[in-house]
C-alpha cells in the first residue's frame, strides 16, 4: 500500500532564511576577495603618466660598450 506524504513535506528544498543566508554570505565573500583582488592589483601596477602611457626607463647603452 503506497504512503500518503503532505505535498509540503515530500517537497527537496524549502526557501527560507537558510537559503538566504547562504546567498548573502557567499555575496560577500565575493565582494571582499574582488576588493582584495583590485588592492593587489592597483599596488603592482606600473606608473603612468598623465597621458596614460606607461613610464620605461631607457636602458643604459654605455654600460657595456662593444659588446
């Protein structure tokens, strides 16, 4: 004889401050390791000037003549 189950009940996954908790909490996590992500990356950054060109520092030619 088959069991009758509530339809509540025999649902897999309920919404609920769980899952939005889940949800925020992996929100911010992503949000602190993108803002730790643009720290790193504005700190290596090469200097530019103001025209937005890269800065390069000519090589010194004269330090090993002839060869």
């Amino acid at each position: 004889m088959t069991k009758k189950v509530n339809e509540e009940k025999a649902r897999q996954g309920r919404w609920g401050f769980n899952v939005l908790a889940v949800l925020v909490v992996g929100l911010l996590l992503a949000m602190i390791v993108w803002f730790g992500a643009e720290m790193f990356g504005q700190s290596t950054e090469t200097p530019r000037t103001e025209s937005g060109v890269e800065t390069i520092e000519p090589a010194d030619t004269d330090a090993n003549p002839g060869g």
